[in-house]
C-alpha cells in the first residue's frame, strides 16, 4: 500500500523546454487538425504569439522526465496495480515554444476507499505545479492514481 | 481569423459540437507514445498485453483525454480555456470509435471572467463510456 508518511512530501524539479516541433508532434498524434498547434502564421492570426500547447501537453514533460515512476517508486506502489483515475490541468497562461518549464510533483493526499465490489484502494493524488523562465505560474496538473490491493 | 465566440452567446444547455474520431488503429498508439513520452508497453505491444490478461493493447488514456482537448479547441478558442479534467471510466481498443460531446451546464460571473462550465463525455460505437469530464472557459463580453 501506498506509503503514508510521504503525504506533503515534494519531488526533485522536471525541467523542460518546449519545442514547436514537439507541439506539432503531440497535435499529430492526437490527431488535431486545429492550425494553431502547427503553423505558427496562423497562430499569431488567431490571437496567439506563436503555436500554443494544444491542452494536454503537460503530459509531454511529465512522461518524458520519468517524474511518476520516481513518485510511484518512493510510495512504495507495486506499478502493475496502479490505474491512471483522473487527470486535471488549471492553465493560468498558455505556454509557448521557447518556454523553459519547471514542474515540482508533490504528493498532496494518500486516502483509502473501498469499490463496489468490496476491493480496497489507496486513493493518490499527485500535483505537479509548473512555472515559467520568469518565476511565473503556468498550469498546475493534477492526477489520481489509484492503487488497487 | 476564425469567428469569436462570446459569454453572452453560449447558455445553459447548449451542446458542444460532436468530434468522432476513428476507427482508432494501433499505429496512433505508437505516434502517441513517441509524442507523449509514454512507453508503457500496454499501449504498443499485444504480447505484453496478453501477459497481462488483455486482449491486446489498448489506447493510453491520455490519448482519449487529447481527443476531447480537441472537441474543446475546435469550438471554444485555447485561449480561453482555464480547466480541463477528466476521469478515466473504461479502456479503448483498436478498432473503436470515439464520439466526444459534451454541455454547457453553468455559466458565472467570477471576479472580472465570465466563466462557462461544460461537462464533456468520450463514448465508443456501443455507447461505452470512456471517459467523463468537465472544463471552463473564460469567454470575452461583447459589450
């Protein structure tokens, strides 16, 4: 089971640039048409300074630093019995091409549930608060893992 | 310039434009892990998932989340988004069709934002839910 004493505890910092070339591939993958993740004269048409991150792209840095498996490791969770429950991003400004993010996880709550079906299941939420080359807020991304036991 | 979409315009009830998306096939799977950065075997390699007690791959769930990022942006601008959250409620295979849709439930005044709240749904061809969700968006006033 999820290691309590971890409760609060924060995490080494992810550091990462983004790339235009990484926006567009992310687009490309979901399958998103929507030019403004990849032309950059269309962005700035539409309002934008360059292609913004299309909505998820906070997944890109989180995955690619290998954040949560530093996490899961520290909490002791057995990763074959994790399940990837909700994810949530606030965004209090777009990022861009150009950005250098920093993303510190923290572990914010470990709470114990039963399902329907009788099973218990530690209830983890890990936050990940992002800021910009300027010391500004960016976006703060949420995700529920759930250990089943 | 796409057309600008305005607080006043939008009200309680009004549905988001559909998104379908697929048949999904395997290789997006791997154009996903290679953009995401997540290689859990899961989501490219049927052998491994059979180990586990699967049929075959299935699609990260981060995939499906990005498609309803995309209903999003195709109707309301990404500027103007300030929450998106989901939760994960089944898996998806190869081979479905994902229809996203979602409504407007709420609309508020918060401070100086004019905030609409929308609950989204990703669903396949049987009507499956793959995932539930909500975002707000600050929308521009035209007055």
């Amino acid at each position: 089971m999820a290691d309590r004493s971890k409760q609060g505890k924060e995490y080494p910092p992810i550091t990462w640039e983004v790339e235009r070339g990484k926006i567009r591939e992310l687009a490309k993958a979901i399958g998103d048409p929507n030019p403004i993740y990849l032309d950059k004269d269309t962005a700035i048409e539409e309002g934008y300074k360059d292609t913004p991150a299309p909505p998820t792209f906070l997944t890109v840095p989180m995955m690619w630093s290998s954040s949560m498996p530093v996490v899961i490791n520290d909490l002791k969770i057995n990763f074959a019995n994790v399940l990837h429950g909700e994810e949530e991003y606030e965004y209090y400004r777009l990022i861009y091409p150009g950005d250098v993010l920093t993303g510190i996880p923290k572990v914010v709550s470990i709470e114990e549930k039963t399902s329907k079906s009788g099973r218990k299941m530690d209830m983890v939420t890990v936050e990940i608060l992002y800021t910009d080359q300027d010391g500004e807020k960016v976006a703060k991304a949420r995700s529920l893992l759930i250990e089943r036991k | 310039m796409s057309q600008e979409i305005y607080y006043e315009d939008i009200n309680v009830g009004d549905e988001m434009p559909k998104l379908v998306k697929g048949p999904l096939q395997k290789l997006q799977h791997v154009m996903y892990a290679g953009a995401s950065g997540d290689f859990n075997p899961l989501h490219t390699d049927d052998d491994f998932a059979k180990a586990v007690g699967l049929d075959g791959v299935i699609a990260h769930g981060m995939l499906i989340m990005g498609f309803v990022g995309q209903a999003i942006t195709q109707w309301i601008p990404r500027k103007y988004l300030k929450r998106f959250g989901v939760r994960f409620a089944g898996m998806t295979k190869p081979g479905n069709t994902i229809t996203v849709k979602g409504n407007v439930v709420e609309k508020r005044v918060d401070g100086n934002e004019n905030i609409i709240k929308c609950e989204v749904l990703a669903q396949d061809e049987n009507g499956d839910v793959k995932v539930t969700g909500h975002f707000e968006a600050a929308l521009p006033l035209k007055s």
